[in-house]
C-alpha cells in the first residue's frame, strides 16, 4: 500500500469561478474528492490569505474565486463553510470589513453563500504537543470548526523564503497579537519554529494553493504579480510546500518552515518521498522566478571560521548559540549585514501605520514621515508588509550583497 503523502496539480489560467471550480473538483479527484475530507453537517473554517486591504490582482491575497468556489463544493458535500482570517491590523469588525471589500470576499460571499466571519474573540489554548510555543492565542471561530481547508497563495516571503501551506495558517493568531510573536521569537529559526507549532495544533484537513497568480520578488505584498497558471491540493501541508519550492527551482530546505520541520521529523522534505499526481510537476516549472530580498547566503564564498559563521546565520540559527564573547558579536554583526534593513521611501506619508503596529517599537514618525531605529528593529518586517502605501523599502547592506551576489 503506498502511504506516500499525495499532492495534486492541476493547469488553471484563469479566475473565472467555474472554471477554478472545475480544476479544483480536479485537483481533489485523485484525493478522493471533496468528500473525503467534508461530512455532512460539519463546521468548515475556510483559511484564505487576506493579507491586507488590497485588490485580488495585485496577487497578495487568495484570489475570491478560489474561495468561492471551494465554498460550494463544501455546501455540496453538507458541509457549513464559513471565511476565517485575521489579517495584519486590530482584529475588529471596521479592519476586517476593509480587508474583505478590497479582496473581494464579499464577492466570494455573494456567489457562493459562504459567510464571512464576524465573531472577533480571541481564546488561549493549550498546546502540549508543541515544541517551542505550548500555548496559542487563537481566534475563537478556530475552537468552533470541525475542519479546517487552508487557502494559501503562493508568494514569495522576505523572512522565510516563500510563504505557502504553512506560514498562512499564522493568520489565525489574532490581529495584533501577531506583533508579540514577533517580538518574543526575533530569530527567524525560531519565528518558523512557531509556526510549525501553530500547524500542528491546527491540522488542516486539506490545502488547496492558489497558484493561478504569484507573486515573486519583495513579497508577500509588495513584489510582482507572476502568471504561474496553476492550482495544488494536498492533505499535507508540509507535502505541498515541497512541492511548491520545487516548481520555482528552489531546493525544498531553502523555505526555512520546511527545514525546520525536517529537523524535527515533521517530513523529509524530499520529493522522491511524495506522491505527485495530475501534471508533471517538471512540465509546469516556473522559470527565472524571482526570490525577495532574504533568501538565505552562499557560505562557500568565504573561507575558514567566517564560513560557519556565514552557515548559521544563512540557516537563521546564529542567535541560538552564545550571547557574549567575540564570536557572538561577530555574528550579530554579520547577521545585520546579511539581512534587509526596512526604510521609508518617498511614497512615505507619515500615516504612523507602522509605528504603531511595529512588534518592538523601533518606529517614530518624525516631521510626517517613518524613521526606523535599526538598533531596536528585529527584521521581521511587519512594517514592510502592512504599509497602507507599499511605502517602506527593505535595503540590504553593501556586504549582504556581495556575499549573496546581490
């Protein structure tokens, strides 16, 4: 019997609903269908990216026909759907009903009949199971659902490579919250250990990747729209995001969620050890996909003790070892010279957006613009992500880009 972990993928190139309906019936087919993962009368929590209030064509949110769409075939097996995200911002009824306008969730709510969440409590909730974060702020609506159908979109991602299955289910830590997370856990390795954590307390009974449009370059929202032409489907999460690094040319580890999960035996991150069924997935590779600015360093381009040092900090672990002494100090050092800085560039406002959503208050508006105190910021680049105006810019310094060859 073949227990492989299965991934479906399918050609779609276009949003229009029935369309994507019909290449997501064939995407689950070879999974058995949306009844296989749906029973009648069963709470069905919907997780698209909504990231922030922007419209589905600029490609950093799950596109409304997929939610759409998906929403039906939940109805169709008896199943209750209902739209669930907590995007960057407060997590109150005048922020989500902002973010559900601009991406089109009404739309998707409309033809579909899906509701749109509108309960904004928040619970915290035992973890035992996890290895570094054993207890979770969740949105409330998350305790309520019998299942869980994850809507990622495929995207590149300025922190940990690309943002797919995994990182999309942070969307349920609740509004700011989020900012605590970031701040507690300021390595990247460990920020991507918490999200493992939050995958395996939720256990989304399937993914399905939009991946119609991309996005590639400064993701996750401020990169470049990317005609990739394709839908996934998947009841592993981690299965899925192997998948997807590999159909942009990346080695499955270089997405630090899913080296990271390797390490703790959460899969293999190998795709001989996966099932891929539909496409060939070297048939529908994307060529010259353009990663964002932090992908991680070529060690090899230095030589003896600076070459592991370069290792650690490529891998995101060099804070995990010594806190003082010569060689930590190096190695922060290094890690600033490896890593993007945000700045505000001249489509800045003042607007304070930033500042009062940054998790270690390293923003001040001054004389109507943001000024970023890179001694206090961690580089998790909320500021980046949230901007209202795509205002801040993530510039790597003159060592980064030599060594990173950029």
């Amino acid at each position: 019997m073949n227990n492989k972990p299965r991934v479906s993928i399918v050609r779609c190139t276009t949003y229009d609903l029935d369309a994507v309906e019909a290449a997501i019936r064939c995407a689950l087919e070879p999974l058995g269908g949306i009844s296989a993962f749906v029973q009648p009368g069963q709470r069905v929590l919907l997780k698209p990216n909504l990231l922030r209030a922007v419209p589905p064509e600029r490609a950093a949110t799950t596109h409304p026909a997929i939610v759409a769409a998906v929403a039906r075939l939940v109805f169709e097996a008896g199943g209750q759907p209902i739209v669930v995200e907590s995007p960057g911002g407060p997590y109150m009824a005048r922020w989500l009903n902002a973010v559900y306008k601009a991406t089109g969730m009404y739309w998707a709510s409309e033809v579909s009949g899906v509701p749109l969440n509108e309960d904004y409590r928040s619970v915290n909730v035992p973890h035992p199971e996890g290895a570094l974060l054993h207890r979770l702020d969740i949105v409330q609506p998350l305790t309520e659902a019998d299942v869980v159908i994850n809507l990622p979109k495929f995207k590149t991602h300025n922190l940990v490579g690309l943002t797919l299955a995994v990182k999309n289910l942070f969307g349920l830590i609740p509004g700011t919250t989020k900012m605590g997370y970031h701040s507690k856990l300021q390595d990247r390795s460990l920020f991507c250990e918490g999200l493992l954590d939050i995958y395996t307390y939720v256990k989304p009974a399937l993914h399905i990747m939009d991946a119609i449009l991309g996005m590639e370059g400064e993701g996750p929202s401020g990169g470049d729209p990317r005609e990739m032409g394709l839908l996934l489907a998947s009841p592993d999460g981690l299965a899925m995001d192997t998948v997807c690094a590999a159909l942009v040319g990346l080695e499955p580890t270089a997405v630090l969620t899913t080296r990271r999960a390797v390490a703790r035996g959460l899969t293999s991150g190998r795709l001989e050890d996966l099932e891929i069924v539909g496409e060939d997935w070297e048939a529908v590779r994307i060529p010259n996909f353009r990663m964002g600015i932090e992908m991680p360093i070529d060690p090899g381009l230095a030589k003896g003790p600076l070459r592991a040092v370069l290792q650690k900090i490529s891998s995101g672990e060099a804070s995990q070892g010594r806190k003082t002494g010569p060689l930590a100090r190096l190695s922060r050092w290094l890690g600033t010279q490896m890593v993007a800085a945000p700045y505000a560039g001249p489509k800045c406002i003042g607007c304070g957006f930033c500042a009062r959503h940054c998790p270690v208050n390293a923003i001040t508006i001054v004389n109507r613009k943001a000024v970023m105190d890179l001694s206090k910021c961690i580089r998790c680049y909320c500021c980046h992500e949230l901007c209202p105006e795509t205002a801040v810019e993530l510039r790597k310094p003159w060592l980064g880009r030599l060594l990173s060859r950029g």
